[in-house]
C-alpha cells in the first residue's frame, strides 16, 4: 500500500488553495561542497504496481542545466515542499535520476533508479491517463514517459529548451534573447521545418528528473499543537517498508 506521507500530498494537492501551486526546491551540492537550491515544478508522480510504498517524483529541466551535473556527480538531494492550504511541510531526502534523450551521452543513468525501477519493470506504471503499464516488451518505457511530460509542457516552456545558450551562461545583455523562440506547439502542431528542427533541439535538451524518497520529514503547522512525523524507508531482502517516528516539531 502507499505510504501514508504521500496519500497526504495527494489529498493536499486535491484542496483549492493548492490548485496552480505545485512547486517545490530542490537542494543539490556541487562539487565544491557548496549547496545549491531551486524551484522546481512538480511534474507529477510514478507509482509502481507491484510497489505502490515505493512512489517517485517527477520534475524535469534542461540537460545542459549545472544542476544536471550536480546531480550526476552526487544524486543525493532534498525536496523542500510547502502545502499553504493545509499548512504541511514536506522534507523529502532521496536519490536524483536524470533521463536524458537516448541519443545524448548521459543516457546510461538509470543506476539511480533501484527497486522502483525493477517494480516499474515487473508490472509497469499505476493510474496511467493512456490505460496501459506503460511498458514496452515487459519492460518500463522511460523514453515513453519523457515524451509524454515534454509534450504537456506549455508552449513557452517548450521553446525555452531550444535556446542557443546553455543555461546559467553568460550574455552580452538582455535584448540577445529578443531574436529566440519563445512558443513551441506539439509535434503535430508544426507548420514550418524551422519549427520541426527546433522541436527536434528542445526534445533532445530536455531532462526527466526522478527522485526517489528515502526519508521524508511532514510537519503539520495547520494542526494544534504542530505535529511532526519522520517517515524513513527500510530496505530488506523481501521488500522496502517506511517506519514511522513521531518527533517534536
């Protein structure tokens, strides 16, 4: 069954103060040591079938992206995650995969991924929209999923992964960016081959990015007197399970 943490974030993001504010940080360290934090949108959930305690979070970002190299060179991150309509906070610690195109040179990354991954395998995908597991000869279709998360990414969005420029580098001044695509339809959407090549560019910059929670820390500023609840996951042999420890807020 789903741990109780994230049958709490579903039902917080069900309430209308929440609806259009699903964002949350995401914390990563570079190689220095020296931390780093961002705002994340929050792109949805994977659930195994034959795992469902075993949830992961879906965010995304430009592949070119320092953070994208952070994370590669140490996936440990933490999720900072504010509900202003129920007044939780969600600390969610876990395991960072970046899901790159198949034709760029990160494509072998999925060692992030673990037990959710081989459940994922084993029975696929649950609450799918399309019906199916998601899966593709007995196997979890990532390259389906990031496909599906581009495409549900609004226009301007879209565009913004086919800028010349690597994110974070330097420019000469702000009118450099008046000459760039600023909306990008769907692939069936196009009308020019400027507009297919540039489709082409934003697809392949764009990065899925599975978190994988291994602790998550819920405190509850909406319930008098505060509660705070650790949820930690345990690995064994037959199974992972989340142990659950009350601590003061």
């Amino acid at each position: 069954m789903r741990p109780r943490w994230i049958s709490k974030v579903v039902e917080a993001l069900d309430l209308p103060k929440n609806k259009g504010k699903i964002v949350y940080q995401v914390a990563t360290v570079d190689s220095h040591n020296i931390p780093h934090v961002r705002s994340h949108v929050h792109r949805g959930f994977i659930i195994p079938k034959s795992a469902p305690n075993l949830p992961l979070l879906v965010t995304s970002s430009d592949v070119r992206a320092p953070k994208v190299t952070q994370m590669l060179s140490n996936s440990s991150v933490e999720v900072c995650w504010w509900m202003e309509g129920s007044m939780d906070q969600f600390r969610i610690s876990g395991k960072a995969t970046v899901i790159p195109s198949p034709d760029n040179a990160l494509k072998d990354v999925l060692s992030g991924v673990s037990r959710a991954a081989i459940a994922l395998d084993e029975g696929g995908e649950i609450d799918r929209e399309d019906g199916t597991d998601g899966r593709t000869l007995n196997k979890y279709d990532w390259e389906k999923k990031r496909k599906e998360v581009f495409q549900a990414m609004s226009p301007g969005l879209k565009a913004s992964w086919c800028a010349p420029k690597t994110p974070g580098s330097r420019m000469a001044s702000y009118d450099e960016a008046n000459e760039w695509r600023t909306e990008l339809g769907n692939l069936d959407e196009l009308k020019t081959d400027e507009e297919r090549r540039d489709y082409e560019i934003a697809l392949s910059n764009f990065a899925m990015i599975i978190i994988e929670p291994t602790e998550v820390d819920w405190t509850q500023l909406g319930e008098q007197p505060n509660r705070r609840t650790l949820f930690t996951r345990k690995d064994e042999a037959n199974g992972s399970f989340w142990v659950e420890d009350i601590l003061v807020p």
